[in-house]
C-alpha cells in the first residue's frame, strides 16, 4: 500500500514549497496585504508549525528536510533561503530551527478557558521575506524542484513520497511547466508518487475560490484546467484532515489544488499538505 | 541508561518494595509532545506512592506543577518555549496486586495493556481487548488538561495460582493480541541468554505476600523489559531482559507486524 511509510530519522520526509517570487505577487488582496506577503506568512507559519512538531525535550529530531525554490527573483530561480541557509536547497528540520532569520514577538488574545479573553505572547520565527520581482520563470523553477527530488530520492529511496507545495499568482514566462510538473508527479519512492500541490492566488478581480476539485468542470480556462491536470489526487489522510480539521466533505479524486485561492484556501492547502505524513 | 528519546516509563523497581500493595504502572509519552518522557516518569513514580490517586485531578494538577518547575524555562530555545505551552501528554496503566486477597484492580487512560493470562490463554485484556481498536490517536493525560472526563477506565479481578499479567504499552499489546493464538508470552518467559539481569525481580516483599497467600507455589516473579523505537544506529543502547525479546521484537518490526515505537513489557507471574 502506497503511501504509509513510517517517517523516522532513518526515514524523513521531505517537503520542497516552490514560491512564485513575481512582480504581480506586489498586487493586495481583499486584506490589504500583498500576496507576497501573505504567502511568506504562510510559508513561514508551516516552517514553525513543522519545528514545533520535531521538537522534543532533548533537542529537534529530524523527521523532515524542507526546501524552498524561488522563482522571479532577479529574473531567475533560486533557494529562497536567506542568512545562514542561503543557498541551501532541502535542509534538515533541526537546521531550520536554529537558523531563522529573526524572531519577531507578538501579543495576541486567546482563549481564557472561561469563556473570556487573555493575552499571551507567541514568537513568529521568520525564514521568508516577501519579495515580488520581475517575471515567472515557472518552468526553470520545476526543473530545479525535478531536480532537488531526484537527488532526495537516490538517497532516501523508502521515504513517504516528496510534497512538493507549489504558490504562484500567474502564469508562466518562460514556456509551458506541463512536461516538467509531470516529471516530478512521476518520480517515486518505494511508498508512492510524488505528490504536488498547486495554489494559484486570485488576481484581483476573481473572488471564486476552487478548492480541491475532483474534476474540471467549473474551471474556467486552459491554465487552469493544465494545473489541475497536474495536480496530485490527494491521499486518504489528507482527506481525513480536510474533512476532521477544516469540516471539507471531499470525495476520493479531489485533487491537491487551489484555483483563485485567498489566504485562507492557502493556509487550508497548506495544512492539509504538511499534516498529512506524522512522524512515529 | 535508556536512551534518552524512550518516552516509555515504568515505576522504578525499587519504590515497589515496601509498600503494603504491590502497585506498578507503565505509561507512554505521546510522540508529539515535548517533555513526555519527564511527565509518564512522574505519572508512573506517582502510581507507585499514591496507587489510584494519580488518576485524581487534584494529583494530576500536583504533578502537572512538578513537572513545570522541573523544566528550565529560561533557558528553552523559541521552539521549545512553543512546545511547552501545548503541555505534554501520556498514556497510563496502573496496576495493584492484593496477593494477601488475591485480586488485582487496574486504572487506565489510553492503550497501555494489561493482559490476565490463565491455563495459557488470553482471559482478559484491559482497557483494549482487539488489536483493530488502538488508533493513532488515543485519550492521553495532559499536564494542561488532566484527564479528558469520563475516560478513565476501571478493572478489577482474582487472581489463581499460576496466572500470568502481561502489562504491556500499546505496539507490543496490539502485537500480542493479534499473535495471541501463538501464546507469544511464552517466549518473553525464557530467561536464556539474558543481557541484563538488574530489571528482573523476585521481590522479598512479593515473596512475602505470596507465601502467605500461597505456601506451595515458588514459581513467581516480575520481569520487566524494553524496547526502544529504532530511529538511528542506537541498537547497543537498547535494554532487554534478554535475547528472546530483542530478537522477536527486531524480527517483527523488520516484517511491518510490530509498529517501530518504543515497547515497555512487564510479566507478573504468581
């Protein structure tokens, strides 16, 4: 059976985000925030949310590596590591932890348990800035993230498959992704396919947000129709999730992908792509 | 030494002697917690002094303090600061055994087992009796949250000459219960080749109770061992009372029939 490897530090998982860094992710959504903005929010939400779960009394276990490719940056593609890990491509999670690039401090109300409020203060670790910049290189940046997997996978060949969770707002300038998006769905572990995400944010005027379709109908033009197609069917634990943790009924085919998504499809995305894989 | 990422405990073999009930408890520190290794220690070494009082929310919020002030919050990184505010969480099993009466009564949060094994079969199993019914996901007690209400499971049953209980955390007691027509107890019952003989006990006191209780019968003992999940190349720094058990769990978790997460055995034979 596919998919239920064990995730140890024998075994780790992986998870590479691939990050539309283009000049329209300048562009706000209904929040007032740019989408550059709210995906390194996001992005840097699920890096603490992944240390948290590794940490322990002794220490970070390494259970997962993660990467994160940019692409428009400079016209080009890159790690979008900065500081310590620049450069880096997959880094083990306990490296993460210890290399933000800084720790910013908030208060926020929570629950009191008393029906009430109380206000505590939470860390926000940063790894990510946002940056908005030139042109989307999309199809460079899937040759890197190709070429990241392969290299994961000849040496990790009985991990729990690679996710690779991709955020852009546009299309691509550099020629059609299809052919390299396929290639990395095709590669595999000894437990199963790689699996992909694809989150398109909304541009402004488009305010219906697809969620996890399980076909494409509804879906309104060819872009949007190529990056469901290549858009994994999601497993039966991220099914269980969507439904126990964000109260979404999906049916078996619904698939890893997000079309006109706001901040909160990103973050339901984002959640259901990285919980999924529980260390033992 | 164990390792230091077994997050099993048991009560320590020697706050055993001497008490008027023989009480022992083992307990498993939830993976995604931090410092649930400390907080199934405090559960366990509390069973052994307090017997069922543990399970009381008053202890619970005791130990829930000592467990706090025994971390060195200052000086926690930012992650395990995080960590520390989400509390820490374990399974438990307690165990008393009345030899004077004969009888033993069992408490439980979550999948920790102890199995009443009579004429070589499974008479009981407490608070799981099926192999299909441990999850990923079973009710733990919480240092922020005590234990969930209603959730406490309670056991109490005689004991005969020659009966075996089998207190085991949850991989080994699924693994059990789904061999349990092979009698696969048998095996943790030989002594040969044993690798380390300080976690197994005749207890003075046991005798004592036993005698009384039981004047012909000699054959009775505890023996505890352990298993740690095997994540790195820490094999030598695993503890087992002996071979057998070292090399029936390596085998089973080779073949996907053992879940690889830390085992705590104890047998108890009267």
């Amino acid at each position: 059976m596919s998919y239920t490897a064990e995730i140890s530090r024998n075994n780790p998982g992986c998870f590479l985000f691939v990050i539309d860094q283009s000049g329209s992710m300048a562009d706000s959504l209904a929040s007032g925030k740019s989408k550059a903005n709210m995906v390194a929010d996001s992005v840097n939400r699920i890096l603490q949310s992944l240390v948290i779960r590794c940490s322990k009394s002794e220490g970070i276990r390494d259970y997962f590596f993660a990467g994160i490719i940019g692409y428009g940056q400079g016209g080009g593609v890159v790690s979008a590591f900065e500081g310590s890990l620049s450069g880096k491509e997959l880094v083990p999670i306990s490296e993460i932890a210890q290399n933000p690039l800084e720790i910013l401090e908030k208060e926020i109300s929570v629950d009191d348990g008393s029906g009430g409020t109380t206000n505590q203060r939470v860390k926000f670790p940063i790894w990510l800035n946002p940056i908005a910049d030139q042109q989307t290189p999309m199809r460079e940046a899937f040759g890197l993230a190709n070429k990241i997997v392969t290299n994961w996978l000849n040496q990790n060949h009985n991990c729990f498959p690679p996710i690779v969770i991709h955020i852009t707002d546009g299309e691509s300038t550099d020629g059609d992704p299809s052919q390299e998006m396929k290639a990395l769905m095709s590669q595999t572990s000894a437990d199963g396919n790689v699996l992909l995400f694809n989150v398109h944010l909304s541009s402004g005027g488009h305010t219906n947000v697809i969620s996890f379709p399980g076909n494409q109908e509804g879906l309104p033009d060819d872009y949007a129709k190529m990056l469901f197609s290549n858009s994994s069917a999601l497993i039966p634990n991220m099914i269980g999730i969507a439904k126990e943790d964000h109260g979404i009924n999906l049916s078996a085919g619904a698939r890893g992908f997000v079309f006109n998504g706001d901040l909160s499809s990103l973050v339901t995305a984002l959640d259901i792509g990285t919980r999924a894989s529980n260390p033992r | 030494m164990l390792p230091d990422d077994f997050e099993d405990a048991f009560t320590p073999l020697d706050d055993i002697q001497g008490v008027s009930k023989m009480r022992f408890a083992i307990a498993d520190g939830a993976t995604e917690s931090s410092f649930s290794k400390e907080w199934a220690q405090l559960l366990t070494r509390k069973f052994g002094s307090s017997g069922f009082d543990v399970f009381s929310q008053e202890i619970l919020a005791e130990l829930s303090t000592t467990w706090e002030e025994g971390l060195n919050k200052e000086n926690l990184s930012w992650y395990n600061q995080e960590k520390f505010t989400m509390g820490s969480h374990a399974s438990l099993l307690g165990v008393e055994i009345d030899l004077s009466l004969g009888t033993y009564s069992a408490k439980a949060v979550g999948d920790c087992c102890v199995m009443l094994v009579r004429d070589g079969q499974i008479i009981n199993s407490f608070p799981i009796e099926n192999t299909e019914d441990f999850s990923n996901h079973p009710v733990l007690i919480g240092t922020r949250d005590g234990t969930p209400q209603g959730e406490t499971r309670e056991l109490f049953g005689k004991l005969n000459v020659g009966d075996l209980l089998v207190l085991a955390s949850d991989a080994l007691a699924a693994w059990i219960l789904a061999n349990k027509d092979t009698r696969p107890w048998k095996n943790f019952l030989d002594d040969s080749g044993r690798k380390d003989g300080t976690l197994l006990k005749n207890f003075e006191f046991l005798k004592k109770l036993h005698d009384k209780k039981f004047p012909d019968h000699q054959n009775y003992f505890l023996k505890l061992a352990l298993g740690d999940k095997h994540e790195q190349d820490n094999a030598n720094q695993w503890l087992y009372t002996n071979w057998v058990f070292h090399n029936i769990v390596v085998r089973e978790r080779e073949v996907g029939r053992l879940k690889n997460d830390d085992s705590t055995l104890c047998l108890i034979q009267f």
